[in-house]
C-alpha cells in the first residue's frame, strides 16, 4: 500500500503525506511505522483564510523586459514572491530534472499539466490539513454557503 501510495503520487511523498493519505482511504498504521517501512523501501507559511485570498505568481524575467522595476527589498530577500518560488522549485524537483531529459516542448508542456492537475487534485499538502488544494476550496465554499 504505501508502494501504492509513493507511486500514485509520483514517488513525490514523504512518510508523512504517505501515512495522511494512508488515513484517508481508511487505513490506520502508525506514522513511525510507515517512516520506517518508507526508509526499508529506500524512500521524502503561507496561510490563507479562504480561497483566493492569496495569489502567486512569478515573472520576474516579464517585468524586466519591459523596463520595469520589480518590487523586492534586495537582492535576495525577494520574500514577496517565496511561495511562487517554492512551487515553481517542486516542480524543477519533482518533474523537470527526475523525469528529464526532454525530447520536446510538447513533452514538457504534457508534464507540466498532468503534474498541475495532480498538485491541485491529489496532492496533500500539509498546511491545509493533508488536503488536496481543490477539495479543501470546495469545502470552503460550502462551509460559506451555509454560514
């Protein structure tokens, strides 16, 4: 099952996510267990109220052909733009440099969306409760249909 797990989610999980998610089909196994059995296998803060409270993005390289100053502090303390840089790192992480090397852009542009798709359906992610991001806005929007 963790195999599974490690797998379905292209081998991106750490023991912790593989154990959250082991929960969320209902099967309970100690968090230390599943560490351990990961590391047998050979096994890996922005806060927001409600959906589209916050948004990131980053281009920087646009901003910079078209003569315009980007607004950072310093040169590197661009805090403003941590998040975007976390997600854009993931990506580099868990799909150009693994899966490479690329043999088209198509190829690229394919991976790109199958991983978005699995980031925002499938992917737990720890600050909003082990949650993938699309179910945790849906059930925000029904929690602020009844209130």
């Amino acid at each position: 099952m963790i195999q599974r797990i490690w797998r379905e989610n292209d081998q991106a999980y750490g023991s912790r996510k593989v154990w959250k998610q082991l929960g969320r089909e209902g099967l309970r196994e100690a968090r230390c267990r599943v560490r351990r059995l990961m590391r047998d296998l050979g096994d890996r803060h922005f806060v927001a109220m409600r959906p589209n409270q916050r948004w990131v993005a980053d281009f920087t390289e646009r901003l910079a052909d078209a003569g315009i100053e980007p607004s950072v502090g310093s040169r590197g303390d661009s805090y403003d733009n941590a998040l975007a840089e976390s997600v854009i790192g993931l990506f580099k992480a868990e799909v150009i440099r693994r899966k490479g090397p690329w043999r088209t852009l198509e190829a690229v542009e394919f991976a790109t969306l199958t991983w978005v798709d699995w980031f925002n359906h499938r992917r737990l992610l720890e600050p909003i409760g082990y949650v993938p991001p699309a179910e945790y806005e849906a059930r925000s929007y029904e929690q602020a249909a009844v209130a």
